[in-house]
C-alpha cells in the first residue's frame, strides 16, 4: 500500500497532496505564494 503523503503550508494552510519534492524548483503555494521551502511534511 502506498502511503500517503502531503505538506503543509505554514503560511496560509494550504495542503499540497503528494510529494511537493516533484514540482519544479520555482513551485509557489497556489494560495498566498510562497516558494516550496515554506512547507512541512506532515
């Protein structure tokens, strides 16, 4: 079974669904638009 995975922007909340590591270096939150390094692994 495949886990799981999603990260969690700590600015605004936002969920990204999956691994936020295959989106290009430059991804920004769709919501409030900070870049990929602003999100926790949950």
């Amino acid at each position: 079974m495949e886990e799981k995975v999603s990260y969690l922007c700590t600015v605004c909340g936002y969920v990204y669904e999956g691994d936020i590591n295959q989106e290009p270096d430059d991804y920004i939150c769709p919501i409030c638009g900070v870049g990929k390094d602003m999100f926790e692994k949950q």
